[in-house]
C-alpha cells in the first residue's frame, strides 16, 4: 500500500500539497488538481508541454531489466545500499532521481520499509518496471531538470545513478543530516566490449567533475570505487549496449548482427565510483 508523509509532495501545477487518495489512486492537491496513476501503478505529473528531453524507449528499458536480471550488478546495488545507510541508518523518505526500472531503490525499500519510497523517471516504459518492483513506492513521471515535485527538506537521501543531476533541486529537497549518493562509470568502464557493444566513452576526469558540479552545495562526505569481472553471454552484452544512453542511437537489429559473431562469452570489467556528499556547511 502507498503511503506519504504529510505534506511530502508538491502539485507541479499550484505547489500546493499533494495527497495520496482513492486507495492510492490518485494523487490530488487542495486546489483539485488530480493526477491519477496509470493502470501500471505509476504516476505521471507531466503537464502542459511536457518534457523537451529523449526518454529510454520500451526496448531500452527490456534491455536493461534482462541485463539487472541477470544478477550482474547485484553486488554494486548492494555497496550503493550499504553506503546509505551507513551515512543515513533510518531515513523517513527516500528519492531516486532518474529511478529507471527502480533496481537500486528496491533495495533501500527492502532494507527501510518505515521510509517513505520516491521515484521519478521521464520515461514511463521504465516506471512500469519501478511500480512493480517497489511495494510502497511512489512512481512518478517528471524532469529532473524542473523544479521537483518535493518539498523543501523532504527527504533523507537522494539516489542518482547513471542519471541527470540537478545540483540546486537535490540540494533544496534534502534534509540537513541527509546525503546524496551519485553513481558513475569509472573510465575502462566495460572497454573489453565498447566497440563492439557501441558504448559511449567514459571522460577520464568523471568523478572529479560530479564533484565539481556540486562545488558550493554539497561536500564529498565518501567515496568508494566499485570493480567487478563480469562473464557476459552475447545478449548480455546486446542488453548493455541498448540499455544505457548509447540505446538511443543504436539500431537493435545491427546491433544483433554486430553481437552474434563474438564468443559465447566474454570477460568484461565494470568500474564505478560511489560518491556520498552532504550538504556544504559555510564556515
């Protein structure tokens, strides 16, 4: 069963506050603004024009729950999860920024289930999945470049992996003692199979700029880098290709082609770095 705080969202129409009715049903504000969940559990807050940004497709979002499926980034859910609450032990609220198909928040719900559960996403093919995945959780549709559906202080922790960042929102919505946990590629990222897979190359300096971009807002509280040796089948590297921000300009059948003629299996490394920051203190 759905369930929110008081007062937790925001109408992205009136700012006034929303609430969960008809049996979580419905989101509705004071003013009588109405967004009423989808039949596949999700919410969508989208209004008037819109989004103007390219949201994953159906058959990236298929991709990249074959690939989570199959259990290769397991471990890395878990240290995100650990991180967390090593920094957060009991947090009331909770939010993915850029949620996707809700593989990692799923665990922080698991491991808190008092907390209140947020995920936003543009894209609605991949809310389907979080809305199944997440038992409490509130799926919404919405641009993390707008002004967020969440009031000031909200929530607890901020999730953003391999997701937009809005420095100046995830700082408003966050509570004092609340943190923010970024997930990036580390450079070598998959190389074994970039080419062949048509993945988008790694900048040298990432991690260095998440930080820099939130330079003023936030300090780097942790940090913590994440490798694992990966034995992927032919599909799965066809799911991490489609799967990611190369997916928009790949063409599925091409890639197939391009796929089949690898061996049956091959060793590949992911690299990541988890980077924890708190909200910067002036001194």
């Amino acid at each position: 069963m759905r369930r929110l705080p008081e007062n937790l969202l925001c109408c992205p129409v009136c700012a006034a506050p929303l609430e969960l009715l008809d049996g979580a049903g419905a989101l509705v504000c004071g003013v009588g603004h109405r967004f009423d969940a989808a039949k596949q559990g999700y919410f969508n807050l989208l209004t008037g024009r819109g989004t103007e940004f390219q949201s994953d497709t159906a058959v990236m979002v298929q991709a990249r729950t074959d690939f989570l499926g199959a259990g290769h980034y397991d471990h890395l859910r878990t240290v995100v999860a650990d991180l967390a609450q090593r920094h957060v032990a009991e947090p009331r609220a909770i939010l993915d920024a850029g949620a996707g198909t809700g593989y990692y928040l799923a665990e922080l719900e698991r491991r808190h289930p008092a907390a209140a559960v947020l995920a936003l996403d543009i894209s609605k093919f991949a809310l389907r999945r979080a809305a199944g995945a997440l038992r409490d959780g509130v799926c919404m549709v919405w641009d993390v470049w707008r002004r967020l559906p969440v009031r000031d202080a909200g929530v607890d922790v901020v999730l953003n992996v391999f997701a937009p960042r809005n420095p100046e929102e995830f700082h408003r919505v966050l509570g004092p003692d609340g943190v923010l946990v970024v997930v990036t590629p580390l450079p070598g990222h998959l190389a074994e199979i970039a080419d062949d897979a048509g993945l988008l190359e790694v900048r040298p300096d990432k991690a260095r700029g998440v930080a820099t971009s939130l330079t003023g807002l936030f300090d780097e509280a942790d940090s913590v880098t994440v490798e694992l040796s990966l034995q992927l089948s032919r599909a799965d590297i066809y799911h991490v290709a489609l799967m990611g921000p190369a997916g928009h300009h790949l063409v599925p059948v091409d890639l197939w082609a391009d796929v089949a003629v690898l061996p049956a299996r091959t060793v590949a490394s992911a690299r990541f770095t988890i980077q924890v920051f708190r909200k910067h203190q002036a001194r």
